[in-house]
C-alpha cells in the first residue's frame, strides 16, 4: 500500500529554523522516510506560489503538489483528501509547525496502518489534569491513562475521507483533529496510538523557535 503525506502549513512556518524555514524541516523529514512514496503540502492561497517555489528549488522529489487549503485545519486537510480522489492508500496528516518529527515516528505510524485503519502519534501527559465545569474541579482523570496528541495521524484513505463525509454534513460539526473526527463519526474505527516524541513540539514562537534551534545543534 502507497503511503502519501499531507502536510499542512501556515505562514508562520516560512520563519526561519536553523538557516531554512519551518516548513522545509517537516517536508524533508517526510522526504528522508523510506516508508513515504509521495508529499502534498496544503498552504492558504497566497502562499502557494511561494511555497511551491521553495520547495522546487530545495529539490523535494517526493513533493507532487502543492494545494491551495481553505481557512481552517479541517477545511485544509479536506481539500488533501478530496486531491487524492479514490486513490487507495495510507495517509499521514502533519501540521508543519511539528517540523522535529522524528523517522522513528514516521515509520511505526505507517507500520500501524499495517494491520490499522487509523492511528496517531501520541506522548504521555507529564502533568496531572482536571476537569473543570463552572470554574470548579469536576474529575481529575487518571494520568497514566492520558496521553498528548501529536501527528502524524495515519488513515486508510477510505475510512478518513467517509469519517470527513459524516462530519461535514452535520450541521453541529465543530473543527477538530482528524482523529476525532474518526472516533466521532466512526465509531467501530479503533484509532491506535504509537509513542511519539517530546521533540515534536508545536513552534508557534520565537522562543519555541530558539529551543528548536538550540535541539538541532545539539
């Protein structure tokens, strides 16, 4: 089975991670993974110009399109799927501001999709959470039992597009991750979890940008 990853970018991953931009560290770490046959890489509008232009010079063989995305997460990772058609495959769905994605992370996320229908990348919460209703302490979950939800997630083509199907006709759909769309509105889908990385943490600021820097040199 064909592996294709969709990446989802913003302006924010054109600033710049140890000499070249956000967005060419999350495309070439998908480009070096063996497990990976083809890139889309879904940017807003304005973007994709620039974006498909840098890509071309920085020579990502494995980057077939760049597709224009709408205003939202969901609505860029709908236009991924409907590019893809009835193609059969495996699809990894990344946010490009996870740009330290890690090889290891890639390959058991397609390894799961092996024998799964649908999985993600996921690291045990550090923290003790609560629930909270009307400002008070409603349940305090067990943490070995929770986890912090990264990407990639990994689909079935077929079974993510029929999860963004169900979820696009119902008027109360509120924008979500991908898995959650699946554990929505596919409930029979078991959604298995492989351990991902600490490394991969959103960079949504310089700061986060600089600790990003400081790991790479390191």
């Amino acid at each position: 089975m064909r592996t294709v990853a969709v990446i989802l970018a913003e302006a924010g991953q054109l600033a710049e991670l140890a000499g070249k931009p956000v967005i060419e560290h999350a495309v070439g770490a998908f480009e070096n993974a063996a497990q990976v046959d083809e890139i889309l890489v879904v940017v807003a509008p304005a973007l994709a110009a620039q974006v498909g232009q840098l890509l071309a010079d920085g020579g990502y063989r494995k980057v077939s399109r760049v597709i224009e995305g709408g205003g939202t997460r969901t609505q860029a990772a709908q236009q991924a799927i409907r590019a893809l058609g009835d193609t059969e495959c495996n699809l990894l769905i990344h946010d490009a501001d996870r740009p330290l994605i890690s090889q290891r992370v890639i390959e058991d996320c397609v390894t799961a999709l092996g024998t799964r229908e649908a999985v993600c990348a996921a690291v045990p919460a550090s923290d003790t959470m609560v629930a909270i209703e009307k400002g008070l302490i409603t349940e305090r979950p067990p943490r070995d039992r929770l986890r912090r939800r990264q990407t990639p997630q990994g689909f079935r083509l077929p079974v993510i597009r029929r999860g963004y199907e169900l979820a696009l006709a119902d008027p109360a759909f509120e924008p979500t991750d991908d898995c959650g769309i699946v554990l929505r509105y596919l409930p029979d889908v078991a959604v298995a979890v492989v351990q991902g990385s600490e490394q991969s943490f959103t960079i949504l600021s310089p700061a986060a940008i600089d600790i990003a820097e400081a790991m790479l040199s390191a």
